[in-house]
C-alpha cells in the first residue's frame, strides 16, 4: 500500500507544482475517488474508515477550491 500513496503524493505534488488550477482540480477530483471508494469498503466490512473519508473529502475540497480559483474573465 505504501506505493500507492507514494505515487498519490506525486500526482498531488506534480499537479500543485505546476500551478495551473485546472490540472488542480481534476488531479484532486481523481484523487479523492480511491479515498472515497476505500470509505465504502471499510464501512461494509465494518472496520475505522474515518481516515479513508477524511482523505477523500479533503481531496473533494481542494479541487472545489481549484475550480474556484480558475478565471471566469475568459483569461487562460
């Protein structure tokens, strides 16, 4: 498991990294579907996932503030 979130922690660092709050916002969208999904997981076989919806919903929320973060003005 440790190389999942290896390789999750570069896909966020790349995304932050390049500073465009599109690629932001996907990459966290994306992001925060296995966090989301393992939520699921844990809670039918009824084991802690608090840690797995936390992950998720942060990761939710920092692309909803990307989203909000790109121009409306029609600027790229």
């Amino acid at each position: 498991m440790a190389d999942r979130y290896v390789t999750f922690a570069l896909f966020a660092l790349a995304a932050a990294l390049s500073g465009d709050m599109r690629v932001i916002a996907v990459t966290f969208a994306i992001l925060a579907v296995p966090g989301l999904g393992d939520t699921v997981i844990y809670a039918r076989a009824g084991h802690s996932f608090r840690k797995h919806l936390a992950a998720g919903l942060a990761a939710l929320f920092v692309s909803a503030l990307a989203f909000a973060a790109i121009p409306t003005n029609g600027a790229a």
